[in-house]
C-alpha cells in the first residue's frame, strides 16, 4: 500500500464482508445492551442503560439486532449456496472437502501439528484457506445464533411460545441464553480478538475482512497449502488485485479499532464484575 | 355567785338600787306589770355597775313596744323578776331564750358558740349578741341585726380581723370579713345591695355554726358542695370543661369541693371586668416601652400589643386579662405584681393534662427550657383558633409551626437521636406536604394529624399515636378505605397471629417522604421495603428480568412485588382472596402482559438456578451451561497462552527478514 510494490490477494468478496459488517453492527449492539441486562446491577451496565435513555431502549435495540441477526443468518445460507454452486462439487463434497467451513480430519491434524510448533517441535503448519480456529469462530456463530437465537425468541414471545411450553422452560431458556452469550461474547472478544486481531504478527488489526484483500506476503507466509495451490493450480494471478484506496484502508481501520474497543471494554467489564460478584 | 357580784358593785350603785327598790315596792304589790318594771327601767340614767365599769340598765320602752317580744312582757323573759314586793333579785339572771325557743336552743347549744359559751369562754355569743335584747327585731325588718344586709357586720363584730375573738382564738382563716367584702358574694351585697346574695349565714347557717372539721357542718367537705348548691343550682352544667358530669354523682370525693376552687371568702369575682378591667391593666401594659428587669438583668418586654389581642380568640369570647392572669393581689401595688405565669388549665383542663403527658408537656415539667409550652405553638394575647389562616395552628401553617424547633439544625433536631432526618423538608416534598402547600388542600395530613397537636410522644411510646400499633389508626382517620383493606391482608395483626414484626403503613410508605405509588421513587422503594423482611424473596427477584431490569434507568415500569402480591390486600396464594391464587393469576399476569395464559403463569418469578432441590432444572441447565464456558475458555485459554511466544518469534522472524531484504536490496542498488 504505501509501497506500491506490495502485491495484493482477495480474499473476501464483498458479500461475505457485508455479512461480517451486519455481525459486527449486531453483535455489539446485542452483547452491550444483552449485558447491561445480565449485569444490571453493575455501575458500567446502568451508565449504558442510562445513556441510551431507559432498560426499554435496550430491549428494542437489542430486538432489532436480533432481527439482523436472523437476516445474516439467512444470507449466510444463501453466500454458502453460491459458494456451492460456485465450486462445482456435489453437495456432500463441498461439505466434505477440506477447505469446506465444516471443520474435518485434516483441521484436527493441523490442531495437533499447530500446538507441536508453539512447542518447537515442528515447524508452522502449511495452514490452507481456512484455519481450524476460523472454522471454530464461524461454526461458533453458526450454533451461536442458533442457540441464543431460539431461546431468545422465547423470551420476546413468552405469551405465544406457553402456550405450547410449560412456564418454567422460560426460566431454562433465560439461563440458556443469556450463559451462552457469555460465552460467545467473552469468547469473541478474547479469543476471536486474539487469533485474528491482537497477536503479536497481526497486531493491532487485520483488516483484511474490511478490505477484503492481504499482502501477498502475507498469504504466502500464513497460508502456504492455499498459496502453493493457487500457484499450482494458476490461478494466483487471477486473485491478484490493486489495493484498496487509502481513504478506505482508513475507514476500515477506524471501524476496526472502534469494534475492538468496544469488545474490549465490554470484556473486562464483565470479567471485572463476575470476579467481584463472585468473589 | 350573787354575793360576789355585790361586792364588785359599787357603793353608790348599791344605795340607788335600794332606793329604787323602796320606790317601786307599792307598785309590785300585786301582779309584775310591765309598767311597773318601766317605772325604774325608762329613766335614762339607770345603771349598774360590774368590773368597775358602769353599764345602762335603761329600757327604751318604745324600742320594747317595737320589738318582736314588745307584745310579751318583761317577766315572761325575766321570770326571775317576778317577785313579790318593790326588789327583783340583783342582778337578774341571764335570760334563757331556749324557754320558749327551744329548738334553736339545743341546736344552739351544740353549735360551735353553744359550745364555746358551755366552756366559759368569755367570747362566746349568747343569743342577744346577735339578736340584741329588748330590740330584737324580725330578720326581715332593715334594722335588725339579722337582716340579711347587717349579718356580716353582725359576725363582723367578732370575727373582724383585731377583735379580742380573733386575737384569742386560732381561726385558720384570716380577713374573713375584709376577702368577703371583696368577694363576688359581698360585692353582691354591699356594693350591689342585692338581698340575694350569700352571706356569712347562708353558709355558716345561723345557729347551728360548726367547724368544717365537723363532717355535719354545712361547710364540711362533703356538704360545702350542697350548700353552695342552695343557690348555684345548675352549677355543674359551668363546670363541665373541668369536671367530668357523671363524678358529681357517682364519686363526689373524687372531684374538689366549690371551696378548693374559690377561696371560700375570696369567692374570685372580686377580680374580674368590673374590678379590673382590661383597661386598667392596659393603663401600664398598653406602653411598648413597659419593661421588666428579670433576675439576671435581662429585659423583658411587658407591652401587650392591643391590636393583637383585639383579633384574638379570647377577645371574641370577651375573656378578660384577669382570667387568665389570676393571681393578682390587691394588697400589691401594681396589683399584677409577681402574678407568675399563665395556666392555661384554669379553663382548658383537659388539653393541658394531655399535654403534660406529651414529650413537650414532660421536658417542660424538667424545666427544659427548650420545651414548647402552650404560648410557643398558640401565642400569647393574639391567640386565634385554627380556623384563622393567619394562626400559626392553622393547617397550611403548621409544618413551618413545628419546623421551628423540628427542622434540621433546630433545637428539637439537635436533641434527636432516632432515625428521621430532614423531616420538613422530607415533609414539604411528600404527597401530604405538596398537598398542603402546592395545591393547597385542606385535607392533607400536617404534623398534627398524624403526631396529635397536644399528647406528641415518641413512636417507641405505646401510647403514641404513630407507634406501630396505633399507627393505622392514625392513617385510617383519612385512608379509611385502605385500612379496612389492610386489616383483612396476611400484614394485618388481625389475620397473622404471630410474634414477628408486621408491617405497618409507615414500614413502606415512610414517614415523611410519602409519596403517590405510581412514582419511580417510591416504585424503587418496594424491593427494599418488602426485602426488609422478605430477604431470600427479593435477592431470587433480582435474579429474574424483572428484578434485573428493575435495576436500569426506567426499571420502576417493571413488576414490583406489589404488581403481583397485591399492596393492601396482600394474601398468600393459597388464599382463594389472592391476586396470586389459581383463580386470579392468569388475570394478575394480563395487567402487563395481555396475552397471558395458564402455562405463562407457571413462569418462575422468583428463581434461582442456586437452589438445586426447588429447581433442579435450572440448576442443572446453568451448570451444564458454566460447563461449556468454562470447558471452551480453557482449551482456547491455553490455546492461547501457548501462541503467544511463538506469536512474538514470528514477528522478530519476520522483522528480521524485513531488515535483511532491505539490506539486501539496498546492497543492490548501490552496486547497480
């Protein structure tokens, strides 16, 4: 980028971007205004409440992002479709191939191969488009909305959801819901952050699912099995794209920081009050 | 006895009566005629002496003829001096009215003068001394001793103060004649000239005068009050400020005697308007510059502001100073000297013995100088009733009336050690407070209503009206709907035997901060109300969305306890009454949420995932879930913790490439 040198590889289109931004919009607005309730009687959970005007902003906040939710749900369905058209595999192939998002024998041989080196005892893996733990984040989300998303449903709808369940499963769902969001708030924002964002090789920020596109050198050094294949299979060229214009480099940045400090801070807050509530 | 007498008499005394004797012996040869006693008796010179003194045996015969007994004659009093021949024995005896007077006689003889004269006391009255001798006359004739206008001169002639009686004899009362003629009774007669009026006689009775000792004497305790009664007939229809009805009947004993009041003698007209009236006191008390020095040389104002008292209450019902300030003296100069101060209980007995049973009435009683006493809330002579919107009691303006001592900083919030603070202030922004003062309904509870005016005590005091067994009582004066309520609600002592603590009005809706129900404020406050007691309740509450939300910015929308349990009408579920019973929930749930149904309401309200025993479902579910977090966290906590270094030596590695290739490069460029 500063050095027009530097070639360029897409990585994300711009769907699968647009449906990373509609989780990142939701997500934080869920998990602030999810954990202002959890936590309600913390200082930090009623500034929010308080700066967002009353407990009842935050329900319709979080309503409506549970909405977005739904919908990039949906389209996550209708990108895998496409990608499944795109590849030109049967449908248990796609599934099933090794660069599928479900993950598969080869992620667990790369798991162990990946720990032996944090060890020195091997060298890095020759890690492909996907790694084992972005599976894990994406199938994390993918059970996540699933779970919390159904339950929450039951929440929003007690009347409705009764007349079919007894009372006290809207007591079940409540711990369903609102523990699994501690856990994938607490898991996005620490681990999610740390593997992608925040270690040492990518820190600050990698901002390549704003700009869709990461140094080649990149690709080469973190990815070597998807590099040494788009060379074998001579399709590298054909992902080689210019940069991103500055303003946007720019722009993606300041979006970057502002999710991750907003992460961040929700994250200490709760470890902050969980270890003084049960402390 | 009649020789020693002889001896005493002079000579020349003794020689007239012989003359006279000699003169007179042809006359009483026959029967004693008047005439013939006249004969000697009617010259004005005739005397006899005793004691050396010489005293008048002369007889007005036209006194006699005028007198009662003038139809009698001399010998039918003088039995003695019916003799044969021209001399009676000398002296004559003592003439015994009981000979025909019999009755009075023996009352006479017991009486305390019969008595005295049976002891020789040389005071003793005899019959003539109040009747007089051959000029005894009707009671109803002026000239008589006995008229009712002469008795207190009649009694005066001994029992003026410096007669030799009172010098001789221990009276208890002094000034009797001097204190009766100031009296209402003397001023009635002898300023008044009213033949009505009381004199020594209609209490002492005339013969039968005992002392008050002497439980038949008229003046006895126990029958002063029937003798008084002879004329105040309707007497106890005055007294009933003072003196409950029925007691006058039922236990006379109880109750003081006229006498313990009014001053037997000094019956207290004697002060009163027309004696002393305002205007003499004010001759002095009308100049603002009047002062008084007090014992420790402070200055005291003792100007009476005419206007004030012109509009007060006790103008209005024409009270004079002197009824109030009673303890004048006329022997004072001025008259009100060291009168002391007011008692109020002189007319409002009741009040002040409820007050003295008050906390105010009881520091007063130590001398507590900062003890309100009656002037302190009611003023002094601008008295005026609570009706007045300028009296310091009326309604709108007793909370600044109490705050003056009340107020945080004030003399009664120094000595208080309880828990109320700021309670004006607290007061003035409560529902009563704005109430009164904003909206300016006369029927919002002051301090008063609730703390009573006169008998205020401590609410750790039993007998106070805002202690926690009478407090409902004191709330239900105008929340009567809601009391009636209460009494039937699992709170009310009535319905809950127990020996915890119930809780009363002011147990949630405070003191002084009372506010409506349906503002956040006191939305807020339930939860910690009801968990005052209800502990465990609240903290399960806290765990749900209603407890959560409760907590944010606007939370007081969410249920409170009251939502569901009921305020006043509060009943456990199994009561078929309660708002949570199987009857009533589904209804209960629709005030918030329409679409409520049976199963809706088996919703948990008060869970906890805590308690494995009542819930093991959701104790089950949050530890399966703790499980997961905790199980994913470790493995990507040390998946982590492992990356880091191996992190950090990639970047050096990749840093150092950097550096080596730019090295390189520029290598590189030189050489080209």
């Amino acid at each position: 980028m500063e050095n027009p040198q530097v070639k360029y590889v897409q990585r994300f289109t711009v769907f699968p971007r647009f449906l990373h931004f509609l989780v990142i919009i939701s997500f934080l607005t869920l998990a602030v205004t999810g954990m202002a309730l959890k936590f309600a009687s913390e200082t930090w959970a009623e500034i929010i409440a308080e700066l967002l005007g009353s407990f009842e902003v935050l329900g319709a906040l979080h309503r409506l992002m549970a909405v977005v939710t739904f919908i990039y749900f949906g389209l996550t369905f209708i990108l895998m479709y496409q990608n499944w058209r795109k590849s030109g595999k049967s449908l248990l192939q796609f599934i099933l191939y090794k660069d599928s998002m479900i993950p598969n024998l080869n992620d667990a041989k790369e798991l162990v191969q990946t720990f032996r080196w944090f060890f020195g005892l091997g060298p890095q893996p020759q890690y492909g488009r996907w790694t084992y733990w972005e599976k894990f984040d994406f199938m994390a989300v993918f059970w996540g909305v699933a779970v919390i998303g159904g339950t929450g449903l039951c929440l929003w709808f007690p009347e409705t959801f009764t007349l079919v369940i007894p009372g006290y499963w809207i007591n079940i769902a409540t711990i369903i819901h609102s523990d699994e969001a501690l856990l994938a708030s607490g898991f996005i924002f620490t681990v999610h952050f740390f593997n992608t964002h925040l270690r040492p090789e990518k820190f600050p920020m990698d901002p390549v699912i704003f700009t869709g596109t990461m140094p080649l050198d990149e690709l080469k050094h973190e990815r070597p099995r998807e590099y040494a294949e788009l060379v074998a299979s001579g399709k590298l060229d054909e992902v080689i794209v210019e940069p991103v214009p500055r303003w946007f480099f720019v722009i993606s940045h300041i979006f970057g920081f502002t999710a991750l400090g907003i992460g961040l801070t929700l994250v200490i807050s709760i470890i902050f009050s969980m270890v003084y509530l049960y402390l | 006895m009649i020789q020693a007498d002889l001896k005493r008499i002079g000579l020349g005394g003794f020689f007239l009566i012989i003359a006279l004797f000699l003169v007179l012996k042809p006359v009483t040869v026959l029967a004693v005629t008047d005439d013939d006693c006249l004969d000697c008796h009617s010259e004005e010179d005739i005397v006899a002496e005793k004691d050396g003194e010489e005293y008048s045996l002369y007889v007005d015969e036209q006194v006699f003829l005028n007198s009662l007994h003038g139809e009698n004659g001399c010998v039918s009093c003088h039995e003695d001096a019916e003799v044969e021949g021209d001399e009676h024995p000398f002296p004559l005896a003592r003439v015994d009215c009981a000979n025909c007077h019999d009755e009075v006689g023996e009352i006479y003889a017991n009486s305390l003068h019969g008595q005295a004269l049976e002891a020789n006391d040389p005071y003793a009255p005899y019959c003539s001394d109040c009747h007089g001798k051959h000029d005894i006359l009707s009671h109803d004739n002026r000239k008589s001793r006995t008229f009712i206008m002469n008795i207190p001169f009649t009694c005066g002639g001994c029992h003026r103060e410096g007669t030799g009686m009172t010098k001789t004899h221990d009276i208890s009362k002094h000034n009797v004649l001097e204190n009766y003629s100031m009296s209402i009774h003397g001023e009635g007669l002898l300023r008044k000239g009213l033949t009505v009026t009381a004199v020594c006689s209609s209490c002492h009775t005339s013969h039968n005068v005992l002392p008050h000792t002497d439980p038949n004497s008229t003046i006895s305790r126990q029958n002063v009050v029937k003798t008084c009664m002879k004329c105040h007939a309707n007497i106890e229809d005055a007294h009933t400020k003072i003196i409950r009805g029925e007691l006058w009947e039922k236990e006379p004993h109880l109750i003081p005697a006229c006498v313990e009041c009014h001053g037997p003698h000094k019956a207290r007209r004697v002060l009163y308007e027309d004696s002393l009236n305002d205007l003499f006191c004010l001759k002095c008390h009308g100049n603002p510059d009047l002062k008084k020095i007090m014992a420790n040389g402070d200055e005291r104002s003792l100007y009476v502001d005419v206007d004030n008292f012109e509009h007060s209450i006790h103008k209005e019902k024409r009270i004079a100073c002197a009824k109030c300030h009673v303890n004048m003296d006329h022997k004072n100069n001025p008259v009100c000297q060291d009168s002391g101060k007011v008692d109020c209980s002189i007319c409002h007995a009741q009040v002040v013995d409820t007050y003295n049973k008050s906390t105010h009435g009881m520091l007063a009683a130590k001398n507590n100088k900062n003890a309100p006493i009656c002037t302190e809330c009611h003023g002094t002579h601008g008295i005026m009733p609570k009706s007045n919107y300028e009296s310091p009691i009326f309604a709108r303006n007793i909370p600044d009336l109490c705050g003056r001592c009340h107020r945080e900083g004030e003399k009664a919030a120094l000595l208080y050690t309880g828990t109320q603070h700021d309670i004006v202030k607290h007061y003035q922004m409560s529902i009563h407070g704005r109430g009164l003062s904003q909206s300016g309904l006369m029927v919002s509870a002051t301090c008063t209503n609730c703390h009573t005016a006169h008998s205020v005590l401590p609410a750790s005091n039993p007998e106070s009206s805002v202690n926690p067994k009478n407090i409902i009582s004191a709330c239900a004066q105008c929340h009567l709907g809601i009391a009636e309520k209460f009494s039937s609600s699992i709170h009310s002592p009535l319905v809950s035997k127990t020996d915890k603590k119930l809780p009363v009005c002011n147990d949630c809706h405070t003191s002084h901060t009372i506010s409506r129900h349906d503002t956040a404020g006191f939305r807020g406050l339930i939860l910690d109300e009801c968990g005052t007691c209800h502990e465990h309740e609240t903290d399960t509450y806290f765990d749900t969305y209603h407890g959560k939300a409760s907590m944010l910015s606007g939370g007081e929308k969410t249920a409170k306890c009251s939502d569901c349990h009921g305020a006043h009408d509060i009943l456990p579920a199994y009561y078929s009454g309660s708002r949570l019973n199987r009857r009533h929930v589904v209804e209960t749930c629709k005030k918030c949420h329409p679409g409520s149904n049976r199963k809706f309401t088996g919703y948990l309200t008060h869970a906890t995932h805590h308690d494995r025993d009542k819930y093991p479902y959701l104790f089950y579910t949050f530890w399966a879930m703790t499980g997961l977090l905790v199980g994913t966290f470790a493995f990507f906590g040390i998946h982590t913790l492992f990356w880091i270094p191996r992190s950090f030596r990639e970047r050096f590695k990749k840093r150092r490439q950097h550096s080596r290739q730019a090295i390189l490069k520029k290598d590189d460029d030189e050489k080209s």
